[in-house]
C-alpha cells in the first residue's frame, strides 16, 4: 500500500491513505524527501500493528489435573473460549494481547501473551471462596459458607454414562444417599436420602429443574446438565416446606458461555444384556426331580432343553446422541440442543425412544433488567412386555417343553400349569405416547445493586396415551403344539388411558445482598410461591377389537363390553419463604429459614404448616491460632436444626366421596342410587419431619485429602399409615388413613478424597474418594401396636411395627430339615403337615405349636450401611475413572422361589442337585418346594453387594491435531455400566426397588442389565 506513494501521477496530496497503516495527519507530497519520510512512517505504523496468532495451552488446578470448562477470554473484547475437559483450549488472539482466565471458586489470573503461541495456566483455589457454588434454593452459595449438608456433583461426571435418568448416574457417588435402579427402560429409579422417612404419603425426592419442581426427570437429557445439587437435611432443604421432606436434588442446565458460539456433539452407542441370571435345571436334572416330586408325572417326548431365559431375553441396543450450540455475546446468553435416545430393553420386544429439544436462554436488557427462559419439550414412544407373568413362567416353566415350533407354541400350561413366558410377551403389545413441557420464564431487576427482584413463571405439562392390545388365542392346536391347559384369551381387549397434568408454580422473590465494613456478609430472601396442579384421566376398554393395528380403535369393539371410567383431580399451595444468611469475618456463619404452607390436601382447619431451620457454622482453620499451619488448610464445624412438612397424599384423601348411579331396587323398582366408599378422617395433618445435623468439614496437604463427617438425627410425626376400623362402619377394606406413627432414621455419613499428581510431572494425576452412610431407621409411636404388614406370596411377608426398621421381614425361621418320622413325632406339633424331608421350623413362643405366631423378625432390606468407591487416573491425554457401589448387612427376600403353582414348577440347577434325598439327607434345602410353604427364614438371603457401577476409558485428541478440521476438542471413550456384582445372593439381584413397606422382595423384576459401549465428544469452533 505505501509503495503507491512512489508512483508518479498521484494526487499532490494524499489523506487518509497513510491512516489505514496508522497515520492520521495528511501528508503533502513536494519532493522526493516527503516520500520518503511518508513511506518510513507508515512502514513503522504498520510495524506496530498487532498481528492475530493461534494460542493454544492447559489449564490445571491446584493438584496438577485439567480443569475443565475454564472461561478463557482476551481481555477488552467479546471473544473467548473454554477448556475441554481435559484442561486445553485453543483461541485466536492479537500477539500483544491479554488473556483473561476464570473458574467458580478459582482465583482469576490475566497473563500477557507477548507474542507465545503456548500459554499453561495454574488456576490457585479462592480461598475466601474454597470450594465450588452450590444452589441452595432460590440462591447460591459458596460450599465453604454453607451450614446445611449439600453435596454436588458435576455434569461432566455423568454425561458419558449409559443411563436414561442422571439419579442412575449418581450411585455410589453421595454420602447418604441411596440409589436402587430398575433394568427397564424408562423406568426410574428409587432415590432416599437419609432413609425412608414416610411410609404412605410419598417418600420420593423433589427434583427442582431450573426452578421447575418435580418428582419425576426421565424427560431430562444428561448431556444438558451442567450441575446437580443434593440438598439432604432440613436446613439445607426447609426453603421448600412442604415440598422438602425428603430431600432436594436441584439441576442447573447449560447455559452460554462468552465468546464465540460453540457446536457440540456427542454420541454413545453400544449394547446391553442380562448382568447376571440364574441357572436353571437342565432337561435331565428336572426329569430327575419330577421323579421324585410327582412320579407320575408323564414326560413329553422332547430332546434338548429349552433354557426360558434364552428364549425371552436377547442382546439389545442403546445409543444416546446430543447436539448443542451455545455462546454468549455482552447482552445475550443462549444454549440450545436436541437429544435422541434410544434404549431397546433386553426383554423381547420392549423398545424406548425419546426425542428431547432444550432452549435456554437470558437477555440483559439493560445493567438492572435481565430476562431469561428455560424450556424443554420431550417426546417418549415407548413399547413395554409384560414382564409380571412372562418373568415369573421363565422360572417356573419346564424345560422340556418346546418354546415355539413354527407359529404354534409350546404348552406349558398343559403340562404344568404355567404359561408360556414367550407368549405372554408377544400376545401383549403395550404401547405409550409421551410429550412433556418444562418451561421457566423470568425477570431479574436490580433497582439497586445489592437488591435483585425476581419473577418467574414455571409450568409443567405431561400428556401420556397409553394403549394395550391383548390378542385373542385359544388353547388348541391352533395356537399351541398341543391343545389344552389353562392359557387363553377368549376375547381380544382393547385398553386405552390418557393421562393429562398441567402445574404451575409463580415464584416471586426479593434477595438483598451486601457486604459491610469488609467484616459482615449479609444476604436476606423473602418471597412467596403460588402453585397449582391439575390432573385428569380417562381409560375406557372393549372386547372383540379386530386384530390389525389400523383398527385398533375403541368404536370397533363390541359397544356391549364397554368399560369406561374417568377422575380428576386439583390441589394447589400458598407459600411464604424468608432465609438470612450471615457471615462474620468470612468464618463465623448464621443461617435461617422460615416458610409457611398452606396446602388445599388438608381440611381448613389442618391446612397451614409453619416449617423453621437454624444452622451455625465455625471456619476454625481461619482463626489466628491455625494461621500458618501447613498440615491442616480447612477445618469448618456446622450444626443445624429445621423442620420439614410433608403433604404427598391423594387431593381428596380428607373428603368422604361416594360413587353415584349405583344400581339399587327400592319398593320393588330399580332406581339409581349412590354409596359412600371410603371412610376419610376429616382431621388428617402434616407428616413433619424434624431433623438435628452436626458435622465437620476438613481439608489437609494443601487441600489434597479432603472430607466430612456428619450425624445426623431425623424423625417424622404424625407419619401417615392405614388403621383398621369395625366392619360395621361400612368401609370396604375396614381401613382409613390417619396420622398414628413416627419414624427415625439416626446415622452417620463420611465422605473421604484424595486427588493429587504422581510426582513432580502434571502429566500424571490420578484421585480416589470413599464414601459410606450408617443408617438406623425404626418405627415408633405405632398406633396401638397395629402393625402394617405387605409383599409376599402365600401371605405377607413384611410387617412394620414399633421398634423395627419399616418393611421388616417377619417370617418363621426355617431351622433345617427333619430327617425321620421320629423326628417329625417327637418334635413340636407343627400345624404346617411336614414329611420327612420338609423344612423344619423353630417354635419361637415355646408353646409346643409350631404355626403363624412363631414367627418374628430377621431384619429389612433398608440397608444398615451403604457406601460408593470413586476413582480415577489421568497421564496426559487419557483418563479413567471408575465408580464403586455398594449395601451391607441388609436381607432380600427370594419370593420367586416360592411361588410355586404346581409340582411340576422348573427348579434352580443347584437346588436340583443339593436337595434333600434318602441319599443325600442335608439339613439346608428341603425335598420339594411346594406351593404350600410358609413363609420363612428359607427363603431369606443376605441383601450385601458391591458393583462396579461405571467404568470410563477415554482418551482426548491434542488440539494441535484438530486445527485443519475446526474443531477445538475431541475426545472418545468406552464405558461399561454394572459391569460385575459381587454378592452371596443366589437370586438375579439384590437391587430390588419397591415401596417403604415392601422393599427387597423379589418376584418378577425386571433383569439389571450391563451396558458396553463407545463414544465421542467433539466441540467446533
């Protein structure tokens, strides 16, 4: 550009031409010297212009390992990036620029980068901020500050996992918190925190997805979760009232970040299988048995032996994909990404997709006004089995009996009285349409700066269509290779249900936040929360609906079979929240929430709960006497006390309601009549939940080994449970709901990490973290001493009462096996008819009877100690990471194996060849089992186990390599989920879900599967 000064021909003066290369004053042209003097002023300008360069480098902590999603920056402008999750980043950036970089809970740092291309950084922690922000409620704050127990855990730490829901991702991985999972697809899981503190009015967690409350995720994609926050006593949780009682688990989704916008994508894909099974007797081994159990039994010519499980069960897929941009400029902040999920069980025909889309959103439109949104719409198509019958006719049907010749089935029922499981499945088809809106929308305003007002609007929406075809079929040659038995649908039926539910909650808040003298931190929340639900659902059946798919309407059935029915339901709260937080010299802290509730659940006079909290806390590593020391970095006391209420019953639980147009003859003539159906105690109340927590919190070696350690002491009053009444009062159960009991759950929970490098090298860093929970839980003030009993098979099998862990097993206790008649005489008279070689049981009561009143307990499966085990190692671009999972000294119940219909019911191979014979006389399994049998102590095994819950392997691309393909990050991985179980268990699982008082039973789970697969995470520029 400046040798154009040279050519002759150019105007006598030249402006403007010489300020592109830096000049501004207007250069007149005379002689050969101005040139001259003009060239070497616009070569020196253009000399001192910055020129653009590629800056690549990593990011590391204070123990050497990446940090992954630092906010790097050149300072004065909008363009930015963040680190992989490994630490490294790359950004484009003037050669005499400054880089700005900046982590929650780090301290900032801002570093020339004088013309280097590589720049590492050695982020130090905050430490007057140690420790990551967590969400409290309405808020945040530093972990360091809290004086309630919050645990968080990170996005990054579950995003590559092959699970639908993120509580699946977090087994093993929080102190006090229990996990049990469900090897259905779409199915959720059962979370308690701190025990179970309910046992009719619900004791699931509320979820809290960006301000939307829930109790239910499985529409939430993992790849969208920045941040999970487990709000576990209390304190911690009372800003939630009512909503609160049994703990909080708080999700924040991605936001933009600033800087360019950012592509990502994600994938896994692998499969899935049966973790563990149970073998069953081979075709000769049965023949065997039935030769003693039921000789005249006559054996079907059949070679081979036809393994059920086989038969149901297959290898199936599961593939997740996420897709995202994001980005930020100085007043806009945005996130948007689509999910596509899908999970084919590992039972024949069971299939999962979900197809989930999220915006979020914030605009600032000013330095006092900032608007922002969070929506998420998901849509499930879901296609389950009937598992109930088909898993429990897996166990018990014969082996030698075909499964299916061509179109035509084997009979087992013929046989044996059981259907066949391969049937039971594939004349089912059960399927289910699913869309859900989450959406928050929200107005900060900050009149001045340390007041901010919030307004926020969150709706929850969900429509389900389920439909359900059973074929028909009959028991001849047609369907079967043999006609006969029992399996057969006369008539096929046609069901259908709709589900709709619409929640909002308004949430109006004001936060002032201030510090003072530099000595007094003060933050104060008032607020209020207006929410209302509705509920409605419809289901309506016929018969004879043909069997083509395109007809499967209800207006083809038969109008004379229709069965329709039809209820709804409306509740709604009135909220008033306050919390104070305080802070006196960064170390001395005070804590306090107050929240009034007013629940439309309970009657007038019953519906308002007042539910206080009061935590302390004491950072004694900043006082003057620990100054210095350089084996103890941090060390925080903290108490708390709060109450919690808890209102999870049905809307009309208090409201007598009778069923109208009930046929009835009056004077000979029939008329329309109505009955009352339940009896309701009009004076039903708050369960309350009131909770003590003391702990202590540590850091040592430079903040390498940290830690806590808490005791916990928490009771719920008034707990809700069924009494029973006089038969003459017309109930049709004789039962009504009534608060007659309280619940404990004492314990003690402690969490361990260490997380440090391998040397002096930051290539090598590996951390390992333990953590156990010590739980007491026990029934008192039981109304009168009336026990609650469920589960079971030939009765129940669970009986919850004062002094005993809730969903108590209460069984005989099987004792050995009588070996001889004399035995059997000499004995106590047993009422149960024993044979020799049946199970002998112990007269408890010592009254010389053995019948249902010797029974007594032998623990539950609420698991007295629970722990996980996390680790990991990094050496430079690859990691590893692996989670433990684990229960002891708790009891499952192996009811499958004593549901017996028939004699010739299939066996396990070792109960085949271990059973009692005149040959073989031991004293551990009986004979036979029989359909008869009590319940007891036989059946009873210990619940312990400890699985590998996760596995990861990946490895991350240098960003050197990724320059010519636009990307800033690649990384790929293999995981594996539930990849062993070690246990005594002889069962498919100790993991068995189900409800407060039947827990631990197993019957027709559905299997726990592992799941093998691969991945990638890959950013774009």
């Amino acid at each position: 550009m400046v040798s154009l000064l040279h050519f002759p021909g150019l105007p006598r003066c030249v402006k403007q031409l010489t300020a592109l290369a830096g000049l501004g004053a207007v250069l007149c042209a005379g002689s050969a010297p101005a040139y001259a003097t003009a060239e070497s002023a616009a070569i020196a300008a253009l000399a001192q212009t910055p020129a653009d360069i590629t800056v690549t480098g990593r990011v590391i902590d204070e123990t050497g390992g990446g940090l992954p999603g630092v906010n790097v920056v050149v300072k004065g402008t909008s363009n930015g990036t963040s680190t992989d999750p490994e630490g490294r980043y790359t950004i484009t950036a003037p050669d005499n620029g400054t880089l700005v970089f900046s982590f929650v809970g780090y301290n900032p740092q801002e570093v020339a980068i004088g013309g280097r291309t590589t720049i590492d950084i050695n982020l130090a922690p905050n430490t007057q901020a140690l420790g990551e922000v967590v969400v409290t409620g309405y808020g945040t704050q530093s972990k360091r500050d809290l004086t309630g127990a919050v645990a968080r855990v990170e996005g990054t730490e579950i995003v590559n996992q092959p699970v639908q829901t993120a509580t699946q991702a977090l087994q093993g991985k929080i102190a006090g918190v229990q996990i049990t999972n469900n090897g259905a697809p779409n199915s959720q899981p059962v979370v308690r925190i701190r025990g179970t503190g309910t046992l009719l009015a619900g004791a699931n967690p509320l979820y809290v997805v960006d301000g939307v409350q829930t109790t239910d995720i499985r529409n939430l994609s993992n790849a969208d979760i920045a941040t999970i926050d487990v709000l576990k006593d209390a304190s911690a949780a009372a800003i939630y009232g009512v909503r609160g009682a049994n703990g909080v688990i708080i999700i924040t989704t991605k936001q933009g970040k600033e800087g360019k916008p950012v592509l990502s994508y994600s994938a896994t894909g692998g499969f899935k299988q049966a973790a563990r099974l149970v073998d069953m007797a081979s075709a000769d081994q049965y023949v065997n048995y039935l030769g003693d159990v039921s000789p005249t039994t006559n054996i079907p010519d059949f070679s081979g032996t036809t393994n059920w499980y086989d038969e149901i069960l297959r290898r199936s897929t599961f593939q997740n994909h996420n897709l995202a941009v994001s980005g930020a400029s100085e007043n806009v902040r945005y996130y948007f990404s689509g999910n596509l999920l899908q999970d084919d069980g590992i039972v024949i025909n069971n299939r999962f997709k979900r197809l989930t889309v999220r915006s979020n959103t914030a605009f600032d439109l000013s330095d006092k006004v900032t608007i922002s949104s969070q929506a998420s719409f998901s849509h499930a198509n879901t296609r389950d089995v009937n598992i109930g019958a088909a898993y429990g006719n897996a166990y018990r049907a014969s082996p030698i009996i075909a499964a299916k010749m061509g179109d035509r089935y084997g009979n087992t029922s013929a046989f044996g009285n059981v259907g066949n499981p391969l049937l039971d499945i594939e004349k089912n088809n059960n399927k289910s349409l699913e869309n859900r809106l989450q959406s928050t929308f929200a107005v900060d305003v900050k009149p001045v700066t340390a007041l901010t007002l919030r307004s926020a609007i969150n709706l929850d929406l969900n429509y389900n269509n389920r439909r359900v075809y059973d074929y028909q079929y009959r028991n001849d040659e047609v369907t079967f290779l043999t006609s006969g038995g029992n399996q057969r649908v006369d008539r096929s039926n046609l069901n259908v249900t709709q589900n709709n539910n619409f929640r909002y909650l308004w949430e109006n808040t004001a936060t002032f936040q201030q510090r003072f003298l530099d000595k007094h931190d003060l933050t104060v929340l008032v607020g209020t929360v207006v929410e209302q639900g509705f509920d409605n659902q419809f289901s309506a059946a016929r018969r004879d609906v043909p069997v083509d798919p395109n007809q499967w309407y209800l207006n083809a059935g038969d109008p004379n079979s229709s069965v329709n029915a039809s209820e709804a339901s409306k509740d709604s709260r009135l909220s008033y929240l306050g919390r104070i937080n305080y802070a006196f010299l960064d170390r001395y802290l005070f804590t306090t929430n107050l929240r009034h509730d007013a629940t439309s659940r309970f009657n007038r006079d019953r519906r308002n709960g007042f539910f206080p909290s009061v935590g302390l806390g004491w950072v004694i590593s900043d006082e003057a006497f620990l100054k210095g020391n350089t084996i103890l970095n941090f060390l925080k006391l903290r108490a708390s006390y709060g109450q919690l209420g808890n209102d999870q019953i049905p809307a009309n639980s208090y409201i007598v309601t009778a069923n109208a147009n009930i046929p009835y003859v009056f004077n000979g003539q029939p008329v329309l009549g109505a009955t009352i159906t339940d009896i309701k105690d009009q004076d039903v109340r708050w369960e309350t939940t009131t909770e003590y927590d003391f702990a202590v919190e540590f850091g040592l070696l430079d903040n390498r080994l940290t830690g806590e350690v808490t005791y916990y002491d928490k009771t719920t009053s008034d707990a809700l449970i069924p009494i029973n009444i006089p038969g003459i009062l017309g109930d049709p159960n004789n039962q009504f709901i009534t608060n007659a009991a309280d619940i404990t759950n004492q314990g003690v929970e402690a969490a361990l990490n260490w997380r440090t490098n391998i040397g002096e090298s930051p290539d090598w860093s590996y951390n390992i973290g333990v953590n156990a929970t010590f739980n007491k839980n026990r029934i008192a003030e039981l109304n009168g001493g009336q026990a609650l009993f469920a589960g079971g098979v030939n009765g129940t099998v669970t009986r919850s009462d004062n002094g005993v862990a809730a969903g108590s097993f209460y069984l005989l206790d099987a004792i050995g096996v009588y070996q001889s008649a004399d035995e059997i005489v000499s004995g106590p008279r047993s009422t149960f008819d024993p044979k020799v070689g049946d199970l002998k049981y112990a007269d408890k009561n010592g009254d010389g009877v053995v019948d249902l009143l010797d029974r007594s307990y032998f623990g539950s499966y609420q698991p007295p100690i629970y722990y996980g085990i996390n680790g990991g190692l990094n050496f430079r671009n690859v990691d590893f990471s692996f989670v433990f999972s684990g229960n002891l000294n708790n009891k499952v119940y192996n009811a499958k194996k004593q549901a017996r219909n028939a004699s010739t019911d299939n066996v396990e191979a070792s109960f085949a060849d271990d059973r009692w014979t005149a040959t073989n006389p031991t004293n551990s399994d009986p004979r036979a089992l029989i359909s008869s049998m009590p319940n007891s102590t036989y059946f009873l095994e210990s619940g312990s186990f400890m699985r590998l819950t996760n596995v990861v392997v990946g490895y991350t691309v240098p960003v050197a390599a990724l320059e010519r393909f636009r990307m800033t990050s690649f990384r790929v991985f293999a995981a594996a989920q539930n990849v062993f179980t070690v246990t005594n268990y002889s069962g498919f699982t100790p993991e068995l879900a189900g409800g407060p008082l039947d827990s631990g039973i197993e019957l027709n789970s559905y299997p726990i599967s592992r799941t093998i697969t691969l991945g990638l995470n890959v950013n774009f520029k």
